[in-house]
C-alpha cells in the first residue's frame, strides 16, 4: 500500500486527461489461468484490520496505472494488434482520404479544427478477400480467441474467492458458477454475447455484453462547439472509464468529428460506438432527404477505417411505421428515427438502411463491427411506452438479427427510453423472443415523465429492473437529460448511478461473485472501517466528502461510531454485545445466562484511546443528531 | 395567472420558514363534493398555449398560500378543531407537566434551550372515559368523518377530468376508479388505511396512508444540537412538506426536544411521527438497561398530549429473536431495535413492549393515536436481507396489528432497509399475510451497499418497487445516508427522489389519475412549452436551472428546439411532419401519397419571428453538440 498517493489525483494534469489511481486502489495485471499470456487488468482495493484485498472489475484502463505512461498525442498501446495479426486473415490497405465534409465542412487546411491526430493510421486493416474477422465467425468455427479468454477471466473476478451460495432470480438466464473461454466462445456463437472490437481498435481491452456476464453500462460524449482542446474531448471519455463506463459512445456532430473521433478511439481502452447517420447528415447539410446509401456507405468505412467497434443502425424505422407514430403524445423522439422516418416520407420508398442492410453487414465483417440496431421508434413518454410502433419495429429488428448473423456478424438490440414498470418485463421477453435473445441494449428506461432534472434517478430505477429482467448493457442518463448538456460532474453522477444500478440487477440476478463487493463494504460498516467503507463504494471521493462534511476530524476515520448515532449510543456497538452473548450461550440457554455488564468492555476501552473524548466534542459541535434511524 | 409571482421566494422569508408559491402554481381550496363545507387545499399548476390547468396534491399546508398569514408563534390554523370537537367524545384535561428531563435534562429556567412556544396547551384533549376517539373506531361504527371526507376529496383529485383508461398490474391492490367517502371509510374500517391524525393535532390536514390510496412518503427530521434558532427547526418540517414529504417524522434526540416537538407540531399541516423510545432513552441517560415500562408510558403521554400522530414502537423485538441476530453481517442497525435488544439481554425478560402492548394500545385509542409497528431488526445490508430474525419480527407485527385491531386502533407496518431486488417481493408478500393487509412502510429498500453517497438512489429503486408491489408510503433516503448529516439540500433531494418513486409506483398500479401529469408534462415537452415543463416537474427549480446553463438566454424558453439537438435538425419537428401527413393521408394510401415539401412550413416561419437566428447564435457558443440523442 506504500505506494499508493493518499488522495487521488481527480484533476487533469499536463498530460491533459485525468490519471492517477481510484483512491485507496491499485491496477493489478492478472494472467489469465490458460496460461497463454493474456494479462487482463483489474483494480485491487486493499482494506484494513486483516480483511483480504478485493478484486473489482476495472474499465478505467491505463490511466489508472500510475506505472503507464500517458501520452494522448501517442495514444494508448496496441495490446490486440498481435491478436489480430496472427490470425493471418487481415490485410493492410491504403485508407479513404479524409475529405472536408467529414470534419463539418472544415476546409483543407483544417484552419480552427482540432489538430489532427499525429501518428494517424493511413493503413488501416480489413478482412482479406473473403474472409470473416468477426469474433462470432471464430467462435462458431470453434475457435478461441486471446479476446474471449480476456473476457472470461476478466468476468471471473472474484468468483474463486467465494462459497458458490447462489441466491437470485435469473428469469432464464443461464449464468455458470464459472466462466470458461469456451464458455465465451459459446456464447458468442450463439449470438447471446458480443465482444464489440473492430481490429483498428487494437488498443481496446475486450468485454463482453450478454445476458449472462456482468451487465455493462454506457456513457454517451458529445464534441464542443469550439474544439480547439483535444485533450479535454480525449478526456471526456477518460472521465467516463474512470467510474465505470463499459463502452463510449461518440455521439459529435458538426464540424472536427472526424479528427476528434480519432483521438478518442486511439486513447480508448473501451469499446467505441457511433451512430454514422449524424455523421451522414453533417455530409448533406443536415437535409434528411439528400441523404443517398453512398454517402452512408462512405460514411461506415471513413469510421470502420478508424476502429469505431460498434454502430447504431436504425434499420428498423421501415416506411410502413411510420404513420404509427402520428398519435403518439411524444412522437418519434430518436434522431436517428426521425432522420429516416423524414428521408422515408419525403421519398415515399421503404428505408435505405432495410434495403441495404445485407451490404452494410459485409462491411461491419470486414472490420468486426458490431451492429447496435437501433431503436428508432423507442417511447419519449409513457403514454407511448410498448405501443404498435415500437413493437413493430422491435420485431424487424430480429428479423435483422438473423440477417446479420448469417454472414457471423455480431449483434446487439437497443431498447426502451420511458416505459412505466409494470411494462418493462415485457419489453425484455419481447426482444428475447423476437431477437433471438441477442443482447439487449437500453435507454434507462425512465420510469415517468415528470421528474426532469432527476432523470438519472427516474431511468435508474428502470435500467435496474431491466437489467435484472435480463438487458446485457444500460445507456446512461445523465440529470441534464431532456434539458440542456452534461458537465463534468453531471456525466460522473450519471455513470455512477449507473454502475449502481447495474450492479443492484447482478445481485438479483444470482450473479455468483456480484454479492462480495457488498459484503465486504458492510462488513466494513459494521466495524467502523471508515477509509475501507469509502474504497469499497462505486465513489470513494463523495462518500469521504459526504462524511467529513459532517465529522472532518481524521480521528472520525477510525472512531467506532457515526454521525447517525453519536457517541452515545450505538447500535453496532449493541449488536456487538449480542455476539459475545450469542458466543457464550447457545440459543436455547439463553435465558438462564448470566447478566450482560455494564462495564466498560476491551473494546469501549481501546475506543478510549482513540480520542473518544476529542471525537465527542467534535460531534457535539457538528450536531449530535440523526435524521434518520438507519445505521 | 396575474397574481403568481414569477419567480418564486424559497429562501426563508423574515417569517424564519420557507414561504410562497411552488414556482408557476397556485394553492386552491376546493369543496368536497359531498357539500359538506370541508374544503381540500390543492396545487394548481396554469399551463400556456390554451392548455387546461392541472390540479396537483398538494403537501405544503398553508406556506405556499400567498394569502395565509403564517405566523409560527401562532401556528397553524385548527382545521379539525371543530371536527373532533363536534363528535362529543373528547374532554380537556391538565396536561402532564413538563419535566427538566423532557428537554434532555435542561434546566428548569430552560437557559440555553429553544424558547418555550408561546401559546402551548395546558388542556389537551382526550377520549372520555370509556370512548374511542379513533378513526377506526369511527369506521368500524359506520361513521364517515370530515377527515374521511378530506381524504376522499383529496385522492380523488384529477380523476373526474380522465377517461378512465386503467392501465397498471396493481397486484392485488383494489383501487377505485372513484374514491368516495364511503371507501374510505370502508378501507380504514378494514385497517387497510390509516389517517393518523391525533386529536391533539387539529392542525393537520387528514391524509390516509393505504395500498388503495397513492402511494406516501415520509421524511425524517432532528433536532440540531444547538437549537437557538427554533424556526430553523420549524423551517426543517416545511422545507420537507413543501417538496412532497406526506407525513414527517421527528427524530430529535438529546436537548430541547420537547419544546422543539411542540413548535414543530403547532405548525405542521402533515402527521407528525416520533420514536418514543429515543426520547425514553434520554431520560435515563441513554443507558438502554435503565429503561422501565413507567418511563416509557410517561413519555408516551406526554407526546399524546402534544399531538403526535404516530408512534414508532419496537414492540416485535422480542427476547428469542435477539440471537437469531448474531451471525448477520451488519446485526441490528435500527437504533429503537438495538435499544431493545439490549434491554432485553441485559435483563433476561421480554420486551416490555411487548408484554404492555395492550396497554399501549389503550393510551393509542385515547388520542387517536396510530402506530407505525417497527422493524427494530430490519437487515442493513444485502447479506441480512429477508432472514429469519426480520421475518420472525413480521409475523408478531401481524399478531400485534390484530391486538391493536381488536380496540379498533390504526396500524401501519415498518419494513425493509437493505434488500437486493429479488427479494423485495417476498417483503411484500409476507407483510400482506402477516398483518392482514395492514399498511406497509417502508425505508427504501436499498438494492445495494456498494454505493454511499448515492443511497437516495440505491433505495429509490427498491422504494419504487415495493411501492408498486402494494407499500403504502415509503421513508425517504437523503444522499448523506450512512455517512452523516444531510442538509437542506440533501433532504429537497432525497424528497423528491422518494416522490418520483412513489409516482412511478402509482402509474405501474394504475391509478387512475396517475398519469395525467406525465402527459401533461410530456405534451408540454413535445410542444416545446418549456415554461410548463419546468412548472409540471416535481422540481421545477432545478428543471429550470439546468436548462439555464445551457441556454440561459429568455427566448430559449420559447424556442422551438432544444440543446440536444440544436434548431437545425429536430426530431420533434419531424413528428409534426409525420402527423401532418397522416392527417392528410390514411395509413392504407400513404405510399401514393404527395412528397412531403420542403418548403418553410408556417410554423417555421413562425419560429423564425421568435428570433430563430438569435437563438442558434446563442446555442453555437453555448454547445450546439448533444450528448444522448433522446429527445
């Protein structure tokens, strides 16, 4: 633990992202158990009073590692590029030329756009002639990859340490005590699990989205108006990795998205998703109706070229339902649904996207890109939530799937947006049933309309249940939903609420290794392990604010009590008394015990020592009082 | 609309508590239809662009009437003053006299202590010998009282203006299209619902807590340890009343809290709720052992005369269930509950909660008192949850609620604390087998102990749930849970945190009403009337400040596009297109249909006269990129 700072460095530094260890953590390497030479990178918080140290699953990347060093302009090191390589089935091919319009009409010289991205890729890789790169392809060839034995150990975390005590409601989903490679590849194969990374994306660490892994969680970026500082785009998504973001997704529109995306995929660890009609309709100045398939076809290999790993198609928004949503209170509230449901009407012939879509899948194989079909048609409200048109287009979706899965090509569904609860389960079983249980991919979904401000809260507890019903990764929203853009603090609150959520659908789920983070944070509760409480919280940083706002001394980091109860009493303290009762007598002699006393007990005494007449003063200063009764 | 001040005053006035307006709504006073005389307070929320006006419930008691006095020397109004006067079954008698250890042994001269409220009663009122003073008791003798009335009125607001259009899975519940007096009556008869109102709480406008009434929420208040100011502590009851908090309770320890109780209730329009015992626990110096059945009823009469409404009694915490404890991971974490435990221990006896509870039950009936059965070993943590000590404490809350029932005294249950999401069901299960379909109240629950500093959030999911499962009202978690004492703002968040929950409760049992306001706000988003979407929300504060950060100029609230999208490309706009084409076409022909134009349509040109070009302006330097494409 010497090595490690005692605050975490929170702010970005000269390098330009945010970087230092999570507090009271350290990046640990684990090989993988096949002994093959995969080493997938965790976070290890070590805890006090002899408790074990705690492996939790870490999407943050190198920027955690204060032994990485972080240079933006250089971009992240290439750990799949050997993977990819030896698979013997890439070739190297001259790269599209950037044009103007891919940057928002930027001219030639690029005069107030971002600089461009120093060691730019001008060979990107694709499939040879009539190969298949996707990792569903491998998998249902029976093969192994680097990139799924990364993943099962990468889930695993954990799952040793324990007593299998599995505890949870499932609802069909089949998750194994343990997770094999053979176990990923299956799933792959299946089409249950993707592992969203396109081979430009070496830098990438691989994960995996399905039913019956960890569920993941998204964070959306978005470029500024006045990109004139990469690095606070780059960071952007580092921020978001650093508290739990499984992928990003890219969402710029206007001008320097070409460049900026670039910086962001070389600096990403995590997988990254787009939706390329934002970029196409930049390209036709923002007329719906010009849009053509040659300008989107463009638009795919301009960011498979880049190692985008996984698109947003809103194939599904066919022509016929279109006229479905005229009733709606809230009509079509996707940009891309209503940017193909204008080019549908304005052109009165059935979407580009459907028709096309076997072509665009031969691309998404070339590269691995996953397809995210996307939910044109999704409910802005719950008086549309699960109404004809989202379900109409719910089904063309896994007709799509199908589609795609005849060429390998891996597939995930998006779903929800606001759904009342008692109409989430069947959005779930819907897509089960209609897509072949390929991953489910929601927006929240928002549980009611009227809380702006606290969306994060009101789409939180929608992703929970749905992720529980079975949804493989939860969008995140963010409080400035529906009324202005994220800062900072506000992406930060929406992922952790996330993470939160995610977590709270593994622990119902029965997930076996889900349940230790919480045993292990209560534990440290219940014994007044105060800097162990906050390492072990999704957010170290506000709990050890939330509490010093209230008892700041650092002598309350180890007093054996709590701003709740004071000094005085305190109920942990009485369960302890229980115990020694509980350990001296069996419970039906109970009552024939001798009286507990009243003196001052090894333990009230050592708490003496710690300066219990100091913390008490500083209790009664603060406000000796509860709120509330909980412990 | 004239006299609704713009904005609205929520900073403390010169009265020393939070006073005026809920931003952009009115207070009403309507006339129960019975054409009785009793008049409900209501929220009316004007709405522009011809929409009609909507009627919310409305929690904030007269400090949101412009034209109420409000005077906390004073205090309240006595509304049902002549209601209970009118029944002839109470008398006056000389109140218990005020001891120093009332006041947690402040001294007689009360130096250092709030001030005494001015116009306290030395003649409270109870039951005349041999009588019955409860709400039940009256429900039970077929009697529908005014406050039966009042509830009527009060939950059947908005109803009447809807097409009954039930949607919801309200497992088992059986909520009526229409309330009427006589449901009332009939529910809490059933002790289905209580409407906890002690006589000697005139001032509080009636409310029913109950599984066929909209789901409730309580917030926790304390005492701070330097009690100068006393309307800072009356200000703690009305921040939380103005935010939606339907009942409070007041969980003061130490000094002053007689006095502090008194003025809180004097000026409280909500039930208030204590746990008796801290109280109890304070007059003997906090040595739990000390505790005597003598003291505990003392205190009891003494609350009784002052006008608590409900009482937390932690009367299932019973000798044999105290071991079963022993081998949790976080024990007994309910302060009433560890104070129990421990006398039970340290005596060998049982509960004399338990053994005396018939004769609590007998000063209950005498001031109409309701209890509210406490959960003295609710788990605090995912590993407790749904064990054998909370479940054997559920099943003598049951055999309680039917002692409490057999002297027609109201009950409502406390329940969870730390549950994973599977096995929230099972609470409300058992709860509903065990205590014959006696209220239930709930803390949260928390889905899970990973997340400090985010507990509103981790219980907002479990409350949601459990409300929809059949919770009648759900205590509320502030962020600061676990870690220390929340603030003014922590508790506005945690309110509406814990409102939005029981909203979203209340749309998936379908009640009837429930979702008019999301479509009003939803329609008002949809329309971009961003003045109404604000004024709709539960925060409308907030709503407006985020949006403000973003577009903070005056005409954005008139803009006809939002910052996720920008003007030039609206998704929002689109859907007008598809209705306007629908219009023109059935769904059958629309493929032979005319292209869409593309020429400016009149609402465009209108939308340029609102300063089109001052408001891109205005979002190209504020950010013109979105983050998440919902719009």
């Amino acid at each position: 633990m010497a090595d490690i700072p005692a605050r975490t460095e929170i702010e970005r530094t000269e390098i330009g992202v945010t970087t230092g260890p999570i507090r009271g953590s350290r990046k640990v390497h684990v090989a993988a158990r096949t002994g093959s030479g995969v080493r997938v990178a965790m976070r290890e918080i070590d805890l006090e009073g002899g408790e074990p140290s705690l492996r939790v699953y870490d999407t943050s990347g190198p920027y955690t590692d204060p032994n990485a060093a972080i240079d933006i302009n250089a971009g992240l090191p290439q750990l799949r590029r050997e993977w990819i390589m030896g698979r013997g089935d890439v070739e190297e091919y001259d790269a599209r030329e950037v044009k103007p319009e891919d940057n928002g009409q930027l001219g030639p010289d690029r005069s107030g756009g971002v600089p461009q991205f120093p060691s730019v890729v001008k060979r990107p890789l694709r499939a040879k002639a009539g190969a298949n790169v996707s990792q569903m392809h491998y998998a249902r060839k029976g093969i192994i990859t680097p990139e799924m034995e990364y993943v099962a150990e990468r889930e695993n975390l954990g799952r040793e340490q324990i007593a299998q005590d599995r505890d949870g409601q499932s609802w069909g989903a089949e998750i194994p005590d343990f997770i094999t490679p053979e176990f990923v590849r299956d799933e792959v194969a299946r089409g249950r699990a993707i592992i969203p990374n396109n081979i430009n994306h070496p830098e990438s660490e691989p994960m995996a989205i399905g039913r019956n892994f960890l569920v993941k969680i998204n964070a959306n970026i978005g470029n500024s108006a006045v990109a004139s500082d990469v690095a606070n785009e780059v960071d952007k998504m580092v921020w978001s990795i650093r508290w739990g973001a499984d992928t990003v997704m890219d969402l710029s529109t206007g001008r320097n998205i070409h460049d900026t995306r670039e910086w962001i995929i070389r600096n990403s660890p995590v997988p990254i998703g787009t939706v390329p009609i934002y970029q196409a309709l930049e390209k036709v100045g923002g007329i719906a109706e010009d849009l053509t398939w040659e300008i989107f076809r463009d638009t795919l290999i301009e960011q498979a070229e880049q190692g985008v790993d996984y698109f947003t198609i809103h194939a599904g928004v066919r022509l016929p339902y279109v006229p479905m949503t005229a009733k709606r209170v809230t009509g079509i509230v996707s940009r891309g649904g209503s940017i193909m449901a204008k080019w549908c009407l304005a052109h009165h012939k059935e979407s580009f996207l459907y028709e096309r879509f076997d072509e665009i899948t031969e691309i998404m194989k070339a590269y691995d890109i996953a397809y995210s079909l996307g939910d044109g048609l999704r409910p802005g409200s719950i008086a549309d939530a699960n109404d004809e048109a989202q379900f109409a287009e719910l089904y063309t979706l896994g007709e799509l799937t199908k589609r795609a899965w005849e060429q390998d090509v891996q597939v995930m569904i998006e779903g929800p947006g606001h759904v009342p609860m008692h109409k989430i389960k069947e959005n779930m079983d819907k897509q089960l049933e209609a897509c072949g249980e390929a991953p489910f991919y929601t927006l929240g979904p928002l549980v009611t309309d009227i809380a702006p401000g606290y969306d994060h809260i009101t789409s939180g507890i929608g992703a929970a249940q749905i992720g529980w019903y079975g949804t493989a990764m939860l969008c995140y929203v963010t409080p400035k939903e529906h009324l202005g853009l994220p800062d900072r603090d506000d992406v930060k609150v929406g992922v952790v609420t996330y993470k939160l959520a995610a977590h709270a659908a593994d622990l119902a789920k029965g997930h076996p290794a889900a349940k230790v983070r919480d045993d292990a944070l209560s534990k440290a509760r219940f014994e007044f392990r105060w800097r162990d409480q906050f390492n072990l919280s999704l957010d170290p940083d506000t709990a050890e604010q939330y509490h010093d706002q209230t008892l700041p001394a650092e002598g309350a980091k180890t007093a054996h009590f709590c701003s709740m109860c004071g000094p005085k009493f305190c109920s942990m303290k009485i369960t302890q008394e229980v115990r020694d009762f509980a350990a001296k007598q069996n419970s039906d002699s109970y009552l024939a015990s001798e009286n507990i006393k009243r003196e001052t007990s090894p333990q009230e005494a050592e708490e003496a020592e710690k300066g219990m007449e100091e913390m008490s003063e500083v209790y009664r200063e603060k406000g000796e009082k509860l709120y509330l009764p909980e412990g």
